[in-house]
C-alpha cells in the first residue's frame, strides 16, 4: 500500500514543480525575447516482483511482474524558437533572426541576451536595458576600419566627436562627351537652280537654266565674296565661256572648290555642292567653330545678258563640342575650393577633346598660387570607352593651407567605368572627391549585420562598430542569471562569439523580439497539470482509505 502513496506524493510534487514552469512561463508573456521553458516526465524507480522467464521447450515464456514507484522530472527545457518582431521605430532597439545571442558584460563576465532593448548614457555606452551591463562588440578606428581583435569591449558611440577635416586627393569623373558635339558650318542657297523646272545638275549648261533669262555670251563674270573659316576676305571670279573656266554649273563649282580662298581641299577648307532640289551648299570640312560666308553677283561684260542667282543663309552654325562641370574640394583647413573643369572637343583629332581646369573662378591661377597640371587630353577607343586621361595631378597652394595635389581619375582604361564618349547628349562629369571639412557626430545606424555606421554633420559616414552575436552548440544548456540575460554552462558549450557577415544571423534595427509564450498552449497544459495533480491527490485519499480498513480488521 506505501509505494501507491509514495508514487502519488512524487506526481503532486512534480505536477506541482510543472505548474511553477507554466506560471514562470505565463508571467513572462509581454517580457522582451523570452523563451519559455517545458518540463519533461520520467518514470521513477520500480519494484521488481518477478523477473521475466524465458520460453523451454515445454512452456512460453513469461514477462517480469514489476510495480512503479511514481515519477521524476527528466528535464526543464527552455526553447529557443524565433519570436515575433514588434516594430518600435527606436534604433536603439535591436532584434536578431537567427539562433544567436547578443554579448554583454559587466566588466568581470560576459553574458548573453535575447533582449534588444538597449540604451544609450551620457558617455555614449551602448547598455543593455536597467544600465548594468555594457553592449560588446568591436569598434573601428578613425578610418572607419574594424579592429582586428580576438576579443570584444563595450561599445560607445562618440557624439560630439569631431571628424577633422581631410584635404581631397581625388576627384573621379564619371561621364558621356557627346562625340557629335561639333558641327560643321553650313549655308543654303536661297533658290535651286532648275531647267525646264527640273533640279539641275552639275552637267546642266548654265544657259540651260531657268534662273538665265537672257544667255551668257563668253567675258560675262560671276563674283564670288566672303569669308573663309579664319574670317580673311575670299574674292574670286568665274569667266564664262568654253576657253573660259567653263559653261556649266560643274564648272563653276569646280571654279569655287578650285580657288584657293576657300582652300577646300585642306582640312580646315570649305567645299560646295549642288544638292538634289539644285540648291548650292556651301560646307566647311571640318567641324567647330567658323566665319565662312559666300555670296555670288553677276556681272553682264556684254549689256545683253541676265541671271538670277541666289543669296546664302548660314544654316547650321559650325560649332565646336564643349562640356564643363565643378566640384568643391577641401583643403587641410576644410575649406571649399571650386574646381571647375572645361571640355572642348578637338575637331583635327578624331575621339579626342582637351581639357582645362579653372580653380576658385579664376581666384587661384599658375603665378600666385602655383597653379599646375591644369591642362590635358582625354582619348577614347572607337568604341567609346577610354584609351588614356593625360595630364595632371592638379596642384596648387590655397592660403594659409598645405599645398594641395589632386589626382584627377577619368576611369579604367578601356572600360566604360568612368568617362566614356557615346554619340548622346553629354552628362555630368564630377561624380566623386574624397575629402571634406570638420564634422561632428550626430546620428547612427545598425545594419543588418550589426555594424554600427555613424553619420557626421559634413555628411560623411563612417563605421564606429559593430554589435558582436554569440552562438551555442547548446543554447538551451544556458542559465538564466536573471534580467533576461544568461551565463554559459558546461552542458551549453563554449560561447562563439563572431562578426556576422552572412546569414546565419541578420540584425534589425527598430525591433523587439517579443516573448515566445503561447498563451494558448500555456493554458492547456495548466489544465494537464491540474488534472495530474488531482489524479495523484485522489490516489493517497484513497490509499488511504484502504489502509483505514486495514486498521479496521481489529475490531
């Protein structure tokens, strides 16, 4: 009758100990990254009574006769499944996708901690929520660099640091220069020669034409007047007549293109044409800037001719492709400096354009301030990446400031990584110099990866830190020490505390994990445990009422 009993004291007791885990459990339902725990039943010892009998060849075999003697608890565990995230919007509270852990300390111990909620003091110490224990992590230095270290510290954020200012070193250019920029100069006829009202050509005879209201006889003279490209006075004369310069309106082109005013066959010339309507076009050979004009008159040698010829309009305005654009760079004070860079298209060289660089409007130039390396070519490859950035380091001395000299970056070559020449409008050139004035630290991030970038008030951003995360081979092995944090044990493994870099654990800035108790589920193993505690108590009443008759044989 005493092992009933005993068997029900052990399920009340432990019943009673399964109650305590679900209230635990239940009262930290809104507690920030709780995980709750379970309790797992085992058997206790039993009372052998008969061992198990083999089977012979005369008779089966027999199992053992054995009596329980009530149950244990086997084990408390505490889960650790992903929580829910509450979005806070505070970037000071953090929370982790992953198995891992954040690592605080208190100077002597290093625990760890599901729960995001951190502060900041006034020293600027990144705290775990009640200021006992210090966030840990690893801190970068003044460039932004992470510390290379086998061990982590508390975390700060230094606000009200100053960012000294940094003289730049580099400007890069990341642009188009439209290879069609420049344009020749152009003028148009103002009526097409025609006969019979058809557009003449180069073989129609000049009498042929309707423009002729009374023929040419040999002596007549058409003046040809303007200017070439470098504005020097052009003026010529076509004689007509077959022992002439020639009866037709070839001839008379031939006469123009063939005079060396307009020096057409040179580079730097002009030629004319007859177009398809009959129109005369009179077009420089080369593109760019240009004050080539032409007119035409007739002179009657005879008192018994007449022509109509036409006068001429520019057209298309010759002119040559420019592009420029600025940048302000700083000097060791952090002062701005603009420098402004100048494009022009180099029309005798084809995929070429020069360039020039203005600093400060003019304010710094090359006797005073030493201005050097303010000159150069940029070449390109016929399929618009870049063959070679020549000229430069820009240098030059600003007051009261060290000499600065500034690389001047125009891409890779043979890449489209920097500025390239497309036949497309032009775009920005300046995209990126890398230095800038004093600033103070105003703000900070957390990234995925817990680095920790803070943001100046120059606008430059720089790496402070990063939030370290710790992962157990067995985090459920863990103790809890109490203010939601825990202490490694023997059975949990050695903490591998790392810097995040993949997925394994991603941090969100702005979350809460929140607690992984399901009400739901808590409540009915209340009602399990209640039952449970009830049974056993039902079974020492009623043990007990057997051995109340047992006391009873007496009488």
């Amino acid at each position: 009758m005493m092992p009933s009993l005993f068997s029900a004291v052990s399920g009340l007791t432990n019943h009673q100990t399964r109650m305590d885990v679900i209230g635990d459990n239940i009262a930290n339902v809104n507690t920030i990254g709780f995980k709750g725990s379970r309790v797992s039943f085992a058997t206790g010892f039993s009372q052998l009574l008969e061992a198990a009998n083999g089977p012979s060849e005369s008779s089966g075999g027999k199992n053992g006769i054995e009596v329980g003697l009530g149950m244990r608890i086997s084990s408390i565990d505490r889960v650790f499944e992903q929580g829910n995230f509450e979005n806070t919007g505070n970037r000071t509270d953090l929370a982790i996708s992953g198995d891992g852990l954040f690592v605080v300390g208190n100077g002597d111990q290093q625990y760890f901690t599901r729960s995001g909620n951190f502060q900041i003091d006034a020293d600027g110490s990144l705290l775990a929520a009640g200021g006992s224990y210090h966030v840990l992590g690893r801190l970068a230095d003044k460039n932004g660099v992470l510390i290379s270290s086998s061990s982590v510290e508390p975390l700060t954020l230094p606000f009200g640091e100053k960012d000294p200012a940094r003289a730049t070193t580099e400007i890069q250019y990341f642009c188009n220069l439209n290879a069609n920029a420049s344009t020749a100069r152009v003028h148009t006829a103002s009526i097409a020669f025609t006969s019979d009202s058809n557009p003449a050509t180069t073989a129609t005879a000049i009498n042929d034409l309707d423009q002729v209201t009374a023929d040419l006889d040999d002596g007549d003279v058409i003046t040809i007047s303007g200017t070439d490209r470098e504005g020097a006075a052009v003026d010529f004369t076509f004689t007509y007549g077959a022992s002439n310069d020639g009866t037709t309106l070839g001839d008379l082109i031939s006469r123009i293109n063939s005079d060396s005013g307009y020096h057409s066959g040179s580079e730097d010339g002009a030629t004319i044409s007859l177009d398809a309507s009959g129109k005369f076009l009179l077009r420089d050979n080369l593109s760019g800037t240009s004050q080539t004009t032409i007119s035409m008159t007739f002179e009657d040698q005879s008192a018994a001719s007449a022509m109509l010829l036409p006068t001429f309009a520019n057209t298309e305005a010759g002119t040559t492709g420019t592009h420029s654009t600025s940048i302000n760079v700083y000097d060791s004070r952090g002062d701005k400096h603009k420098v402004e860079i100048n494009f022009t298209q180099d029309v005798t060289e084809a995929n070429k354009w020069d360039w020039e660089i203005v600093a400060d409007d003019g304010a710094i130039d090359d006797i005073n301030d030493r201005l050097m390396g303010n000159h150069g070519s940029v070449r390109f490859n016929t399929d618009g990446s870049l063959l070679a950035f020549e000229g430069g380091p820009l240098t030059f001395s600003p007051g009261e400031a060290q000499g600065m000299v500034i690389n001047l970056n125009g891409g890779t070559v043979g890449t489209f990584d920097g500025i390239t020449q497309f036949a497309s409008d032009s775009t920005t050139i300046a995209l990126n110099q890398d230095g800038h004035g004093m600033g103070v630290l105003q703000d900070f991030a957390v990234d995925s990866t817990g680095k920790i970038t803070g943001s100046y008030s120059n606008g430059i951003s720089r790496t402070l830190g990063q939030i370290a995360l710790a992962r157990f081979a067995n985090p459920s092995g863990l103790q809890l020490s109490g203010e939601n944090i825990y202490s490694a044990t023997v059975n949990s493994g050695d903490a591998m505390i790392g810097l995040e870099t993949g997925n394994v654990n991603q941090i969100y800035s702005g979350y809460l994990e929140l607690s992984t108790v399901d009400l739901a589920e808590q409540f009915t193993d209340m009602i399990i445990a209640q039952r449970g505690f009830q049974a056993s108590a039902r079974v020492i009443t009623t043990a007990d009422a057997l051995l109340n008759e047992v006391t009873q044989l007496k009488r």
